[in-house]
C-alpha cells in the first residue's frame, strides 16, 4: 500500500496532469492551413532555434562542437541566423492575427527579437579545444533546420500515410531524443571512441593500416559500408532476441508513427553498443579520415531517410541497399514481420540469414511486440530497461 502525504498527492498528481496537458495540447495537432497554426508553429519552432543559435555565438567555447569550429564561417552564419529571426518574427506576425491564441505568435517575435540582441556575438574561439567540456548545440540546431527543410516537405508531398500530421502523437519524445543524441556528442564519444583509441594503442598493424588508407576513397566507402554493416546486423539482431537486450531495443519500436523524427528515439545505452560496434572496425582497419566522414554523413542521412513516413518503393533498388519500406516492415508489429529486416544498410544479410522479410505491399501498423508495453516519456523509457518485469 502506498502512503502519501495529501499534499504530495496533490504534486504528484498536477505533474502528471501537466504531462497529459502539454500532449494534449501539442501533440496530433491539426496544421490545416487557415487557422495560423502553421505560422504559429514556424514562428515558435525557427524562433527557438534562432535563440539557441545566438547563444551559440555568445558562448561558442562552451556550446559549439570543436571539430566543426575550423569549417564555420561566422558572417554565413550571422546571415543565415538573421535570415531565421526575420522568418520566425514575420510568422508570428501573422499568427498573432490568424490564430485564435496570439500568446504563440507573440513568443515566437520575443524569441526572435532576444536571437537578434545575442546573435551580435563573434565566433573567435580557436577551431579546435578538445580539452574543454561542450555541448554540441550547434550541432543540433544546424541538423534539425536541414532535416526539417528536407524531410518535412518530402513526407507532405509524398506520404505513405497521408492522415498522419506533422506533429503527431509522440514527436515531443522523439524531439527530446534528438535533442539529447546531437547535443550529448562529448558523452557518447566518451563511452565509445575513447575506449576503442585506448584499446587498439599499440595493438594494431601500421602498415596494414596505411595500406587500407592508400585505397581510393570510393572504394574504401564500400568497404566500410560491407564491414560495419555485418556487425551492426549482429547487434541489432542480439538486441531483438536477447530478452534484456531487447527492453532497451523496445524503447526504440515503442513509436506508433513512422517519420523522420522517429529514427531519435533510441535508449543512451543502445545508442553506446552500436556506435562501439561501427566504430571498432573502422578503427581496427584504419580508413582514412575521409572515407569515414563520407560514410558517417551518408548512414546519418540514410538512417533517417528509412524511417520517414514516405511511399517510395525502389522495386529494384529495395533489394540491394534498406529502403523505407524494407525498414518499415522492421518496424511492424504484425505478426509476420517481426523479427525480420535487421540490416541497416545491405538487406543481403537478411537474405544470408534468413531473417529478410519483404512483401509485395507496405507495412500497416508499427509498434513493439503485444507481449512489451514500453512506458511514455524519455525518463520512464530510460528507466524501462532496469525494471523488474511483474
């Protein structure tokens, strides 16, 4: 039995009615056009992110990525940022006119008016400070506003389910897990390239390496493609039928929707397990610093692209290299599919072992197994995993 005082009933019970509320309220929004709902969300989200973004350029040391530092021009971006605090400031103009709430316009103008009074600051910190501890705000800023111009349109003008709105139950969660796994870089390093640098010290071949480097780039790309792909289908597929390995995996197939903010929602410690297991071979062979960048752009946008609520079928090219709709049948919780597709990238590991799963017609229905209930929230689903199961 339970005991509480009256009063920390009271708290508990407001918190999760301030949960409830803010999902109710922002979530499986109707964005059709007429009402200013769209200005409002585009005058609350480029605002907020325009006044990340000036922080950003008060405090570069401590909030910008040192590997990125050495390529950033600081008047390009001065002039993209004041390009977003002038479209954030316009729509919530009109949103103040059109929406039936002007409280969302008029913080998206706020917001946009303190980008602009911080946005006056100097990136002048050396481009590279390893030694310094930073969050990778940048980082998260510049992929979300990329992202978001690019899939967003996509999924509207060719849907694989048209009903499903933009902000739709769930990408609260899924934006926080975007937030945590661009902007917690230094962390994740930490647990993964950090152990592999301090294991492989002095245990691996020079010239091997060196020999690996010298290839042309085109080709080491496809090599890594092959390499870490054989060992993330191991790791994906022992995190599906490990039992304790599979809470954590649960986190990631608990969304009901399928888009390109769904490929976020992933626990901190599978997030560390895959990373290790990429990273470890590219380490051990030696790729050239090129090569890898190459790959890691290419997979980071490949991974998102499997996940976005699109209708493409590729009817050749689906069995070469995962498609959306080879992935999203990895994310079907009917009854034939699960278990299957585990390759990120060559659906030929599936084919090799026996796991490819691939009809003549899309997935319909997303979701964990009906034996797993995986909690709501980023803290429950982080806590998930160490339960005792009842």
């Amino acid at each position: 039995m339970i005991r509480y005082h009256a009063a920390g009933l009271v708290v508990i019970q407001g918190q999760r009615n301030m949960t409830d509320y803010l999902r109710e309220r922002f979530e499986d929004v109707d964005l059709t056009p007429g009402q200013g709902k769209i200005s409002a969300t585009i005058a609350v989200g480029l605002g907020l992110l325009s006044l990340l973004g000036g922080f950003c350029f008060l405090f570069p040391n401590l909030l910008t990525t040192p590997e990125f530092r050495a390529f950033y021009s600081a008047d390009v971006l001065r002039m993209v940022l004041f390009a977003g605090i002038a479209v954030a400031f316009c729509a919530g103009f009109i949103s103040v006119w059109r929406h039936q709430d002007p409280r969302y316009g008029l913080a998206g103008m706020i917001m946009a008016c303190m980008a602009a009074l911080l946005g006056s600051g100097r990136i002048d910190v050396p481009p590279m400070d390893g030694r310094s501890l930073y969050a990778g705000l940048d980082y998260f800023i510049l992929t979300l506003l990329v992202l978001a111009l690019v899939f967003i349109p996509m999924e509207r003008i060719y849907p694989k389910d048209p009903q499903q709105r933009v902000l739709r139950r769930g990408w609260i969660t899924d934006m926080k897990y975007f937030l945590f796994s661009h902007v917690g870089l230094q962390l994740i390093s930490f647990f993964t390239v950090i152990p592999i640098q301090v294991f492989l010290h002095d245990k691996v071949d020079i010239g091997f390496q060196q020999a690996i480097a010298s290839q042309p780039l085109w080709l080491q790309f496809i090599e890594i493609l092959i390499v870490v792909d054989l060992g993330s289908y191991w790791i994906h597929r022992a995190f599906h039928e490990v039992p304790w390995l599979w809470k954590f995996h649960a986190v990631h197939h608990s969304t009901q929707h399928m888009d390109w903010l769904a490929s976020s929602r992933l626990h901190v410690v599978e997030i560390v397990a895959n990373r290790f297991v990429g990273y470890l071979p590219i380490f051990i062979l030696g790729f050239s610093p090129s090569a890898v960048y190459a790959y890691l752009v290419f997979i980071s946008f490949h991974a998102i692209f499997i996940h976005a609520n699109v209708r493409f079928r590729f009817p050749l090219l689906r069995w070469v290299i995962a498609t959306p709709e080879f992935h999203h049948w990895h994310h079907s919780s009917e009854d034939e599919a699960v278990d299957k597709n585990y390759a990120a990238f060559l659906p030929l590991y599936d084919k090799l072992f026996g796991t490819l799963h691939m009809p003549d017609k899309l997935a319909a229905r997303y979701g964990t197994r009906a034996s797993t209930q995986v909690p709501e929230g980023v803290v429950q689903q982080f806590t998930f995993p160490f339960r005792r199961s009842s």
